[in-house]
C-alpha cells in the first residue's frame, strides 16, 4: 500500500512526516465521506468524485473539485478548505475554538496556516471537518461557475 504522505512529502519535509501523517489521519476520519484522496502539486488533496459533481474544476473539465488540500513549506502546514467559502460561520468557529487554547488564527479566505501541530490541534480540526455541508460547498461552487454566473445575468 502506498504511503500518500511519504509519496508527496519525504523529500522535501523528511522531519515533518509525522505531523504530517497525523494530519491526514485526521483529515480522511473527519472529512465527507464522499471525498477521495489524490495528490497533485505537490499537496495532499480531497477531492469530489465526478460520480457525486461530473463537471469537476471549471479550469479543467478532468480535474476533479478540490475540496480541502494539505500543503507544507519551510515556514510550516497550510490547510486549503475551499469548502469554508461556504459558510463564514465556520471560520468564526474555528477562531473562538483556538482562542479558547490560547491560539490565534491565521487563515486568509480559506488556506489556514500554521507553523506547527500544537498551533491546529487535531480535535479542532476533525470538528471543523464534521462541520463541512459537502452538498452546500458544490451547490456554491457550481452557481459560481462562469457558465452559470453568465445564465443568472442574462
């Protein structure tokens, strides 16, 4: 069996496969079940299966839809959760979640970034992954598909 983790990661974050694997751990117990995992651009990726969204990326009709991506860089992990443009509610959750431990977010739109594990603890995220609406994240996504945005106008 392949080790997704050390497939994607090992050469370039050899001392980081731990927490790395920790995470994917937590991402694929917590995450739609829906979802399968792929790797891409140097991420982990959890994707939509064109059996539950066929027409897939809009930039790539042979991508399938990301949803959520796990990435690291020399300065740390990052969580891309596209599925989080959904619902701002879920990132007001996640700030007083880590605020209650004394952590501060750091999160653009939907890429949360943390320089080590303690700063993203694992319960945190496995409840904020229970939290996605998979079926609202693509209903979303594909009213927001150029096709579909240009139909609303006309």
């Amino acid at each position: 069996m392949s080790d997704i983790v050390a497939d994607v990661f090992e050469a370039k974050f050899p001392e980081r496969l731990e927490d790395l694997r920790a995470l994917h751990a937590t991402i694929v117990a917590h995450m739609p079940r829906q979802l399968e995992v792929s790797a891409s651009g140097g991420m982990i990726n959890y994707v939509v299966p064109f059996s539950v969204y066929p027409k897939g990326y809009h930039c790539s009709k042979n991508t399938r839809l990301s949803a959520i991506s796990l990435a690291a860089n020399k300065g740390g992990f990052s969580l891309h959760m596209f599925c989080m443009y959904v619902d701002g509610q879920d990132s007001t959750w996640l700030s007083d979640e880590l605020a209650k431990r004394g952590i501060k977010l750091d999160m653009g739109k939907a890429c949360i970034r943390f320089k080590k594990l303690d700063q993203m603890p694992l319960d945190v995220l496995g409840a904020l992954l229970e939290r996605i609406d998979l079926p609202k994240f693509i209903e979303l996504y594909d009213s927001m598909r150029p096709e579909n945005r240009k139909a609303a106008k006309a």
